[in-house]
C-alpha cells in the first residue's frame, strides 16, 4: 500500500484580502480561506479529503510572515506526528519542499532563515493564547503552513493510523494549481 497525498490550491488563495484595496488588518486577510483540497489516497483510493489553508495570509500581521513563505507547487513530504510544541493539536511537518520566494524547507521542517517549522495543523489557538482548549480562530490563519479543521486533522490523522503510519514516516505529497 503506497500512501501520497495531493493538495489542489484554488487561484483565488493566492489572494488572501478581502479588499484588496485596503491595507493588512485581522478583519481584511481573510477573504478566499480555505478553498484548498487535501486528499489522502492509499494507492489510488481516496481515503480521506478536506479543505484546507494553504497560503500564508497572516503577511502584515505578524512581522515575521509574508505571502511568499507560502509552499510553491510541486513536491514535499508530510513527516507524520511531529512534537507539538505550542499546538494541542497532533501536527504534522511539512519538509522537503520550497516556498514561493525559493527558500528550501528541510527535514526539519524549517527553512536556513526561518526556525519556525512549516506544518499540517488545526485551526484550534495555541497553548500559549490564554484561550481555553478546544477554542477555535475564527478562520484558518497560516504563516506558511497547512491549516485544517480540528475534526479534519483528527480523522486525516486518524486515517493515516489506520492505513500503517506511525510518527516519524514520511508520507509523499505533491501541491499542484488549478488550471
């Protein structure tokens, strides 16, 4: 059984304001989320699909995020369960790929100027939030990373423990744009 997972990214993410006429803001960078596909399949059976954030729409707002921290189309890897550190989430990593301004996401999940790590997560807040557990934002924000729903990642997970992953693998992915 060979695992892959494909993400079809709609053209509209690409532009994550809703007016773009207006500057940055919490209320403006949350037009067209989560219009993306995430499909898991197990040879060529789907086993699992979602929606998905996929592009960085937190550029203006966190001074460290840009649009172009975003994975370009093409290859990457999904390391399966990595540490959550700040998530209450399971993540998982996002590696061996690039990012729109060309920068190379390693094994680690991170890029040679970036150590904040690339992942497939929940849109739940951070422990670090003062926000009670279970709490979601109110839109999938991302600096760079895959963002799902709570249930989603819990039965995409779900699904890969099912098919035989266990924390540590690396499962193949491939990101393509829609015609």
């Amino acid at each position: 059984m060979s695992l892959r997972i494909i993400v079809q990214r709609s053209r509209l993410s690409l532009q994550p304001l809703r007016d773009p006429s207006k500057p940055p803001a919490w209320d403006n960078n949350d037009g067209n989320n989560s219009l993306d596909l995430l499909t898991l399949y197990s040879d060529e059976t789907p086993l699992f699909s979602c929606h998905a954030q996929t592009v960085a729409n937190l550029e203006g707002l966190d001074p460290g995020v840009h649009l172009v921290d975003t994975v370009a189309p093409g290859p990457f890897q999904l390391d399966f369960q990595v540490v959550p550190r700040l998530f209450q989430c399971k993540p998982n990593g996002i590696c061996n790929a690039i990012t729109l301004a060309g920068d190379r996401i390693g094994a680690d999940c991170t890029t040679p100027t970036n150590k904040a790590r690339w992942l497939l997560h929940d849109w739940e807040f951070p422990s670090d939030s003062g926000k009670p557990a279970g709490q979601d934002t109110r839109v999938a924000w991302s600096a760079g990373c895959f963002v799902v729903a709570d249930l989603d990642l819990r039965k995409f997970n779900f699904a890969l423990i099912t098919a035989g992953a266990k924390p540590g693998d690396l499962i193949d992915g491939i990101l393509e744009m829609e015609a």
